[in-house]
C-alpha cells in the first residue's frame, strides 16, 4: 500500500505512472489514498482525485474499483459538501454514456453487436468453442466484441449510482435523473431482461426505504419534493414499460404508483393522474379485460373535462365515443354466474385491487360484481352525461345494443354504424396524455357484442331456427365462429339453445325454473292482464279522480323536475367552488411548503458553511501549533546532540525552553561549526595540491612511453588495411571486365528489340492519333449541325410568333372596330326609335283629346266635327300594305291632312253606322263595332314605321 505525506503527491505520482503507460499502478495508488483513513478531511484535491480516479475506472472498463472508490467518497463528504459527490457521478455517468456512444459509432451494425439476451451474463461455451475454432472473425462478432462490453460497463455504471444514491435524500434529484437515464438506455436499444431488473432494484430500494427508518440521512416521503422525485420516476418506468411492451411490468409500475400515492396518502396532480389512467387502459385492453378498460376511460374522461381546458367540441367527442364504445365492448353477461366459491373469492380479491387501482373506494362487505357492472356503468354514463358528448353513430349503436328490439334487423342496422364508427378517431389536436384516438379496435367485441344481443331477441322469440338463417342474419362471422359465441353464452346462462347438426336446426329456449326469464313469467303475465282489464273496462270513480287530479299532477311534476334540475346545478356548482377551493388551498400550502423548506434549506447551508470555515480555521491553528512544536522538538534533539559529542553540559528537557532560545543555539552552534570546517577544508586542499602534483611528475615518461607504443601499432595496421582494400579492388575490377564482354554479344539484338517496340508503338500511336482526331472532327461537325439547326428553329419559333401576335392584334382591332360600328348603329337605331315613339305618343294624346271632347259633345247633344273617317270601311283592308294605305287614307278622308296620319276608330264608319249606334252608346255600340271591325283592326302593322320596326296596336290600347 502506498503513504504519501499529502494528497496532492499521489495524483503527481499517478500522473507520472500514466505517462509511462502503468495505469493499473496509478489506479492502485490513487485507490489506496481514497480507502487510507488519513485522509478522511475532505479537500478540494480529494475531487480531482476522483476525477482521475473515475477516468482511469471508465478507460479499463474496472467497475468494482469505481464502486469502491465512489462508496469511500461518500463517506468524506457527505456532511461536508454533498455537491461534489454530485459532480463526481454526473462525470462517471457522462464518461461512460460517451465511451459507450463512441463505440457504437465505431461498430457498423448495432442491432448484431447487442444479440445478447443478458448483459451481466457471461460468455457461452459455444461462443468460446466457436471464436477458438473459427479461423476468422466475422463482423458480426468484431463488433459483439468492441460494442457489448461498453454497454456491460455502462449498465454496471447505472446500478452502482443508484445503489450509491439510495436512502439519501440530498442527492434525491441525482436519482430520480439516473433511473430515468437507465429507463432510456433499455428503451433505446431494446434492453428487456435490464429493464425488469431495474423496476426490481427501484422497487427494493423504496421497500428499504420503509423497512429501516432509521437512518440518518433517509428521504422523507412526505415531502413533496421527494415525493414529486418517486412518483415521476415511477410514471417514467410505466411509460417506457408500455412502449416495450412489458405489460406485466407496466401493471407492477401501476402498483407502484398506487402503493406509493396509499402510502403517502396524496393524490398526484391531474396530469399525472391522466397518464395514469391512459397507461391503464392500454394495460387492460391488452389483458381483454373490457370492463375494467371501460371504468378507466370513464375516469380520464372526467380528469379530462375537468381539468384540461385546452380540449376542443371534437377532442371531448372522440374520447366520449371512446368511454361509451369501450363500456359497450364489456361482455354482457356474468363470467362469475356458474364459479366455486374458491373461484368467487379469488376474483372477489382481484375485482377490489382492480378497483383500488382505478380509483374506486368499495367496500369489501358489498358484492363487487353488481356495484361495478356493465349495466351500472352504462347508467353512470347516462347520468353524468357523457351521452350528451358522443357522436350520434356511437349514440345510435347503444340504442339499437341497449333499448331496442330488433330480433330479425338487429345485425342490418349495426353493419354500417360499425362500419362508419371504423373510420372515425383521430389525432388529439390539444395538449392530453392520449395523443390518438382511433375508434376501430373495437369493432370484433362490439360485433361480438351484437351476435350476443341478436342470439339473445331471437331466443326470445322463436323456438327453432334454421342455421342458414342464422348465418344470414350474423353477416360478422362465419357460423363457426357464431357457434363458438353461443357455447360461451351458454355456458355462463346467458341464452339457451342447442345446435342439431344433423338437422340443420337451431333449438332455443331449455332454461330450467331457475332462470331469470321464467322465474317470475306467472306473476309478469297477471300484472300484463290486469292491465288489459283495466284498459277495456276503466272504473268510473278512479277515472274521475285521475281526470281531476292529472292536470294539477302535471303541473306539480313540471314544477319538481325544475327545483330537481336547480337544485342539481347548485350542486355542482357548490362541488365545483368547493373542488376549486381545495385546489387553491393544496396550492397556496404548497407554495408555502416550498418556500419554508427553500428559506430552512438555505440557513442550512450557510450554517453548514460557517461551521466549515470554523472548523477549518481552527485546523489551521492546530496544524501550525504541531508543526511549530515538532520543529521545536527537533531542534532540541539536534542541538542536545551535538552538545553531547562535544562533552559540554546538554540542556536539560524539564527546563523551560523556548523556541526562540533554542534558534538562537542552533545558530551559534552552527556558525561555529562552519568555521571549524572550512579551516580543516583549507588543511585538506593543500594537502591535496601536494599530492596531485607528485602523482603527475611520476606519470609524465610513463604516458610518454605508452603513446610512442600506440602510434608504431598504429602505423602498422594502416599499412595492412590498405593493402588488402589494393587487393580487392582489383579483383572487383577483373570481375566487372568479365561481365562486360559477356554483355557485349547481345546488344545487337537488344538494340533491334527496341527499334520494333518503339516502331509497333509509334504506328499505334499514330492510329490511335488519327482515330482520335477523325472523332472529334464528327463531333464537332455534329455540335455545329446541331447549333445550326437550333439557330433556325429558334429563328422560325421566332418569326411564326410573331406573326401570329401580329395576326392576333388585327383580329381584335377588327373586332375591336366592328363592336363600335355596332355600338353606333345601335344608338342611332334608339335614337330613331325613340323618336318614332316620342310622336306617336304625341300623336296618341291629341287622339285622346278628341275622343273627350267628342265624349263630351255627344253628352251635350251637339254633334261632333267630323274631321276624318269614322266608318271602318274607310280604312285600309286587311291584305293592303302599309304604303298604299298610307296613300289611301287622305282620299278616304276627302282632302284632309297628309298620309300617315293616324284615324280614330270612332271615325272610320259612317253616319249611319254612328247614328244606329247612338241609341246604345255606353256598351251595345261599342259591342258591335268589336264584332264589325276587320281582322286587321285589331292587330295591325303601325302606318308610321318608317324604320322598318313594327308595334303592335290596338284601339282599345290606342284609346
């Protein structure tokens, strides 16, 4: 074991060592100092100690010697200054995680490095046998080999932190960051045998934890620190365990949650809570237990709503959809109806742990069976209202499963429901603890669901069946299938009926007395017709009251259903300001908690300081104190020593001695020795001068005489060195003119050897020359065809635009021209016509004017002027143009004024048309003319469309 005087000198020391490649000596020496009971004062050298202590631990792959190393660290500073054990694992940690990292980047295919089912197994034989016999290494295990031991060394990493760290509750958040990285690195590479030992050694660490509660620096998991640091390390685990697939350590972790929160006795927040319960119905999904999945979306529906303020119309109606779908998928009979008793109590146990987990308090006394069934469920969802969120297939689905009975529709209707309820679900659009939602994993139990329902109306209703109808009837399954749902019905007492192969034939009905259908058949059937009794002979009495008191019922029922709704709103609002009471209260002590153990952790801290400095100014003063008194006493020995080797009296030990007394001795004392040895130095250099020069007046003819010696041997080995190089030389020389004319011969030939390569490889280059150019002379000539071949069409793309804009712009002037020649012939064509109409208007009042006066004249008695025709045979016939009876009008009117003048009816017959028709002049007159008057009278050509325009006239319009 190695002692160094500090602590300092042991990391010098493994420096050295690991500059000259001894690691395991610098390992060694720094464990000593770590272990030694010396140095059991922490210091600032003690951290970097273990900074090269953990780096040296990590590069040779040596986890004892870190575990050891870190317990022992532990030990120094855990009352002085936690913090640095703090820092000292998070660099274990982050070295290991990186060494590990590196070497799966240097290794080309993980998936085949970590084909290990356990990590802290050893090798196989196989494996040894197999890397023994093989001559090469595949890839596959070059990389088991470079890849697997960092992850060894990195899981053992993850293990001796957390056993270093439990039951220590300063470093609470060191844990819960380590398990949570632990949880990472077996999902990350798939590590399932790791992961159940890490839920195991958490959960050792906390049944520890509860065991001793005696330890000093133990958790306390009432705290909400603490307990906030357990709980998300226990949500953690349950997240990765689902997504792993572990599902039966996921319900371990949901055990745990629950263990811990009865423990503790306080619920988590509500969006833990939420994971909680989106883990648990993918849990109890997984496990088919339908019920117990249906109670656990009902109670995330309700966190939901009420806590989660960010969920929109369509989010809370996927996951009512969900709650109803999932409580519809529940078998809808009694597994349990046909049990032992042994059997009963078994699920008895197991019904109150599933409900303790879900969050349902029962007691243990009450049948669990019929307080949490599908049908009690149902009529919660009923109750508190989440038929009111579900969409209207999923609404419709539970009428036609719950209220309706449709014996021979049943599995019509449901088809395109399911069908419809497959292709909803969705993506949870706000922030929730279930990201989607997707409605189609129920489909097979609620088509289950519905094979029931119909198996159950059609035993109601016939005796016997055919299985081809049945079969049609079922469009879900197959008959097989159907059979195999029936026998499971049957078996539990939910339908009877017998298959008969041989004939084809279905049988229902066979239940015995003790079913529920007929156990009271007898008693239904008295109430049914008592019923029809009375409704065929009402009694006059009772309908007499039951006329005069249904009015006032009516009302009194209206009146007590609103104070029941009134009633029931103040409730929940007193629940809600009572929940949010609580909710502000829990939070307001919080805060306070949080605060208080903030303002206590810090005076802490500083008193922790203070004492530190306290206690280590203190040490200095002793430390100083013992040194001065060491020195003291050393100088006392020394000086009492060299007094005895003189024969002077030594100071005696009992007198009272003074450090200063004692310097001031051994100064003297050392002064005088001084000088008494530099006069014996100055006796022994002369001395020594003496003798030297003796010594050199002898050597002198002796070294003289050796050199002589040396230079004749000298001389002569030259002589006989180069007599035997003037030998070789010549010999080489002789060689060499031997090898000359033996080459001489053959160097006709060589030089004719080397005039056919040289001229074969000129022709060919030459061929090769002309090929080359001959090449590019085609190319070129091709990139110039191509060039001008592209200049033409680009320059006939060009033209052929152009003409065609050219072409475009004078088809739209000429439209453009052509619509403001119509624009104008129009507009003088309505100038025209306006005119036409502006004198004809003109025309038509004088012509008004006329008939009231002539009116008013045959009203007088005096005759009317007669100022043109009046008979119609004056006017125009029917076949004559409007020219000629423009020009036969003025003769007919006997030199009147111009053609084309308009004539009044009244003035186109005779007199004595006009004088038969003056005795009926209000009607009869006015008959006959009608019935008398041409075809062309009434519809007539104008006289006066000059235009070539017609209007059609009348002389009923005209007047």
């Amino acid at each position: 074991m190695s002692t160094f005087a500090k602590p300092e000198n042991a990391l010098k020391r493994a420096e050295e060592l690991i500059n000259v490649g001894q690691k395991q000596d610098a390992l060694q020496a720094l464990h000593d100092v770590i272990t030694s009971k010396r140095y059991r004062a922490w210091q600032k050298t003690h951290e970097k100690i273990m900074f090269k202590y953990i780096e040296l631990c990590v590069d040779m792959r040596r986890g004892r010697f870190a575990k050891d190393g870190l317990i022992q660290y532990r030990i120094i500073c855990q009352q002085v200054n936690v913090n640095s054990l703090e820092e000292v694992i998070k660099h274990f940690m982050d070295l290991s995680t990186k060494r590990a990292e590196l070497a799966r980047t240097q290794a080309e295919a993980l998936e085949e490095a970590l084909d290990v089912d356990d990590l802290e197994a050893d090798k196989r034989p196989e494996d040894l046998m197999l890397s023994y016999v093989s001559g090469e290494k595949g890839k596959d295990r070059s990389d088991r080999e470079l890849v697997t031991p960092w992850f060894k060394f990195l899981w053992e990493t993850y293990r001796t932190v957390l056993e270093i760290l439990r039951n220590n509750s300063k470093l609470m958040a060191l844990y819960a960051d380590t398990a949570h990285r632990a949880f990472q690195f077996c999902k990350q590479y798939k590590r399932t045998t790791e992961f159940r030992r890490l839920c195991e050694i958490i959960r050792n660490h906390l049944a520890n934890l509860n065991k001793y509660r005696d330890q000093r620096d133990r958790p306390d998991l009432n705290a909400p620190e603490s307990l906030h640091f357990y709980l998300d390390t226990r949500f953690e685990q349950l997240k990765v365990a689902t997504e792993l697939e572990l599902w039966q350590e996921a319900f371990r972790s949901v055990e745990d949650i629950y263990g811990l929160t009865s423990m503790v006795k306080k619920m988590p927040k509500s969006s833990l809570m939420a994971i909680y319960y989106a883990k648990l119905t993918e849990i109890f999904w997984i496990s088919s237990s339908h019920l117990y999945h249906a109670y656990a979306w009902f109670k995330l529906f309700q966190l939901q709503k009420s806590f989660n303020k960010n969920l929109n119309q369509k989010d809370l109606q996927l996951i009512a959809s969900s709650v109803l779908l999932a409580a519809l998928s529940a078998s809808p009979y009694d597994h349990l109806k046909t049990a032992s008793h042994l059997e009963l109590e078994h699920e008895k146990e197991r019904n109150l742990r599933m409900y303790n987990l879900i969050g349902f308090n029962i007691d243990a006394k009450i049948e669990t069976r019929d307080v949490l069934s599908r049908s009690s469920l149902l009529a919660d969802l009923v109750s508190k209202g989440v038929m009111t969120y579900v969409t209207q297939e999923v609404k419709d689905l539970y009428n036609l499963l719950e209220n309706e009975f449709l014996p021979l529709d049943l599995a019509s209707k449901v088809e395109p429901l399911l069908t419809k309820i497959a292709k909803l679900g969705g993506k949870i659009s706000s922030a929730s603890s279930v990201p989607e939602v997707q409605l189609s994993q129920y489909i097979p139990a609620l088509e289950k669901v519905a094979t029931l329902r119909l198996l159950q109306q059609v035993s109601q209703v016939y005796q016997t069946m055919k299985v081809e109808t049945l079969s049609k009837m079922v469009p879900f399954f197959d008959f097989s299938a159907v059979e195999r749902i029936s026998v499971d019905a049957v078996k539990h007492n939910f339908i009877a009926m017998k298959v008969d192969h041989m004939k084809g034939a279905i049988i229902f009905g066979d239940l015995g007395f003790e079913s529920d259908i007929l156990q009271d058949h007898l008693s239904v059937l008295a109430i049914n017709l008592n019923k029809s009794r009375s409704l065929i002979y009402p009694s006059q009495s009772k309908a007499s009251k039951l006329s005069a008191m249904l009015p006032s019922l009516a009302d009194i029922v209206d009146k007590e259903h609103k104070k029941l709704l009134a009633r029931k709103s103040i409730i929940e609002k007193r629940k809600e300001e009572q929940e949010r009471h609580l909710l502000e209260m829990e939070r307001e002590e919080e805060t306070k908690r949080i605060k208080l153990q903030k303002k206590t952790e810090e005076a802490e801290q500083k008193r922790l300081a203070s004492e530190f400095e306290e206690r280590k100014h203190q040490r200095i003063l002793r430390e100083i104190e013992e040194r001065e008194r060491e020195e003291a006493q050393a100088l006392l020995n020394d000086v009492g020593k060299r007094i005895k080797k003189k024969g002077k009296k030594p100071i005696i030990e009992g007198e009272k001695v003074t450090k200063q007394s004692l310097m001031e001795l051994a100064m003297q004392e050392q002064v005088r020795e001084r000088q008494e040895m530099e006069k014996k130095m100055q006796k022994l250099i002369k001395t020594m001068d003496h003798f030297e020069r003796a010594k050199r007046e002898e050597a002198a003819p002796l070294i003289e005489a050796a050199f002589q010696r040396c230079l004749a041997e000298e001389k002569l080995r030259h002589e006989r060195d180069q007599q035997l190089e003037v030998e070789l030389s010549r010999e080489r020389h002789e060689g060499d003119l031997k090898e000359k004319y033996r080459l001489a011969r053959v160097m006709e030939h060589k030089m004719e050897l080397e005039e056919r390569v040289v001229r074969s490889r000129q022709a060919e280059f030459d061929r090769m020359k002309a090929e080359r150019e001959e090449r590019i002379g085609q190319i070129l000539k091709a990139r110039k065809e191509e060039r001008d071949l592209k200049r033409k069409m680009l320059f006939y793309l060009k033209t052929e635009k152009e003409r065609l804009d050219r072409l475009l712009e004078e088809e739209e002037t000429r439209k453009r021209e052509e619509a403001e020649k119509r624009k104008k012939e129009e507009a003088e064509r309505r100038a025209k016509l306006d005119e036409i109409a502006e004198r004809q208007r003109k025309r038509e009042q004088e012509l008004e004017e006329r008939e009231r006066l002539r009116k008013e004249a045959i009203l007088r008695g005096t005759p009317p002027p007669l100022d043109g025709p009046t008979r119609p045979s004056e006017l125009p016939a029917a076949g004559v143009s409007a020219p000629a009876a423009a020009a036969a009008a003025p003769a007919a009117a006997g030199g009147g004024s111009g053609g084309g003048k308009y004539v009044p009816r009244f003035r186109r017959g005779g007199a004595a048309e006009t004088a038969t028709a003056q005795p009926d002049r209000w009607g009869s007159g006015k008959q006959e003319e009608r019935e008398t008057a041409p075809p062309s009278d009434k519809w007539r050509p104008s006289s006066f469309g000059g235009g070539g325009g017609k209007s059609w006239s009348s002389s009923r319009f005209s007047r």
